[in-house]
C-alpha cells in the first residue's frame, strides 16, 4: 500500500506532535516501522534565505532542520538520515571554512550516510580529506572507484544498517565527472558505470539479506539527452527499492514510481536544494520483513519550526 499526503504539514502545522503523528500508515504488534529522512544539494546553505521577497525567502535554515529532525527522533525508534551529496559550494561558509561548517552541523544532527556529489570535490581530494574529520557519518559511493586514492580508507561502495529487525543496505552512485570536475580536482577517482555497478550492489546487498535496498543517487533525475539519470537505473536495475537523488535541484512533490515486470516497483524522490525542504519516508514491513506499507511526505522548512 503507498501512501501519499503532499503538503500534509500546512494541514496539520509544523513543530507539534500533531505534525508528526499523521494518521493513514501504522504498525502492528509483529511490524516494523522504518522511518527514512533525507536532504540533497544542501550547497553550504546553513542560514535561511533572506526575507527579500524572493523566490525562496525565508525559507532553510539548518537550526530548523535540525530542531524538525530532533522532534521526529524523539517519537520514532528507526530513523535513517541521509543525504545525496553536494554539500558543499555556494555559500560563503565554503568560501571562508572550506566545509568544516557544514560537515560539524550535518554531524550534530547525527547524519547516518551521505553520497559525494561533484561539487564535493570542488577543493579537490585534499581539500575533502582535509575535512572529513569533521564528519561524524558514513560515506558512499559505489561508482566512484576510489582505489589508490587518499579517499579509499573512507569511502565504501555501500553499506548496511540494522534498524531492529530490519536490515537495510545502501550504495551510492555519483554523476560523471566530464565537463563538472577538472581531472585535478578528482585525481585518481575515476567514474564508472552506473547501471552496472548499480546490478552489481542490488547482487551484492540481496546476497547480505537486506530487506531494504536504497540508492543515494548524485546521478540527477531525468535528462532528455539519454544520460543516465535516477529514471534509467530505476528502469533497467530491478531490485532498488528507493532511489534517492540530487544533482537536478528537482522538487518532486511525490514520488515517481517506476514499475518492473518482476519484484517491487522502483521509488524515485527529491528535495530540491538548499535545505528548503526535508523528505519523509515511512516504511512499515511485516513479521518477515516485506514491505506492507508506504508513505512519502515533505517537510517546508520555514519560521513555523521552533527552534530549540
């Protein structure tokens, strides 16, 4: 069963319990309930954007997302949070500190896993092995072979979280560096294939009993010229469960669902950028750990968040 309520929180409010207890998805006394949190293309914005009137105006702020994340951890025991890259450049905070700022704020909200987007790499390898020990998360990247690069003792192809008795796998897939990364900002990280690589990890993870598969895709959602996107790998790699992208800056206000011929259909979501807004994903399995249930919100961060 998939449901979706867009928008649900100018329904109900925001920073309440009622926000966050929303009716239509539940789980029994031999279920799971798997609550899955998520940003992209968050480009150093750590302030909200000014109130000028603009498209955007008032709108992100890391304290807000921070104070909504706390709020939802304090009534879900299983929450994954997880973020697909970019992180870095676009805000003076880059310029001046180099990503220290946003890896120390996305660890105080205890991110779990991030992928590298392109714009990562933007101080080049040293300049994100300089920071990475300011990141309390794991990162993931499993088209991004980092062999023989300072990266490789920290960046894994996947990886696996237990969330009571469910297991969860993800794997990471990033956009190919032609024409976004100088070949001296990546050095000896080299691009490969992602639906293959992507075949190779839905193998691997199944293999590892995962219950879940997620891919946290820097791929971007669509192209009209054929490159691989988050629409292609969901449609030619069966087995992916969510795939959660960035890079296009795409504000998908549900998900696209693409279905296979064998297995589960294919969830494809996106937050657009900047930390306007924070995704949702409650999953509810079964005794055996199949899925039952789905539900897919999105969370506007603006002043209506309290701040704590």
């Amino acid at each position: 069963m998939h449901t979706n309520r867009r928008d649900f929180l100018r329904t109900l409010g925001v920073g309440t319990a009622g926000a966050l207890l929303w009716p239509g998805i539940a789980s029994g006394a031999h279920s799971s309930h798997l609550v899955i949190l998520h940003t992209n293309d968050t480009h150093s914005r750590i302030d909200p954007f000014p109130e000028d009137g603009g498209r955007f105006s008032g709108l992100g702020g890391v304290a807000r997302r921070a104070s909504l994340i706390s709020e939802i951890r304090a009534q879900h025991e299983h929450v994954l949070l997880l973020d697909s890259g970019d992180i870095f450049q676009g805000t003076p905070y880059f310029n001046f500190f180099a990503g220290e700022i946003e890896f120390k704020t996305m660890s105080k909200m205890k991110y779990d896993v991030a992928t590298i987007g392109n714009h990562d790499f933007d101080n080049a390898v040293d300049g994100l092995m300089d920071v990475l020990p300011y990141a309390d998360f794991e990162f993931i990247s499993a088209n991004y072979n980092v062999h023989g690069s300072p990266l490789e003792p920290h960046v894994e192809p996947y990886t696996t979280r237990m969330m009571g008795d469910i297991k969860v796998g993800l794997f990471g897939l990033g956009i190919a560096f032609e024409g976004l990364v100088l070949p001296s900002l990546h050095e000896v990280v080299a691009y490969e294939d992602p639906v293959g690589v992507a075949r190779e990890m839905v193998q691997q993870l199944k293999m590892e009993g995962c219950h879940l598969i997620v891919a946290l895709s820097h791929l971007g959602y669509r192209y009209d010229s054929g490159q691989v996107s988050d629409r292609v790998v969901a449609s030619e790699v069966e087995g992916i469960d969510v795939i959660l992208g960035g890079h296009t800056h795409t504000f998908l206000d549900e998900p696209d669902v693409i279905a296979h011929d064998h297995g589960p259909a294919t969830q494809i979501a996106q937050v657009g950028w900047a930390g306007i807004r924070l995704g949702r994903i409650d999953v509810v399995f079964d005794g055996q750990g199949r899925v039952q249930q789905w539900a897919h919100h999105q969370y506007e961060i603006d002043d209506r968040l309290h701040v704590t």
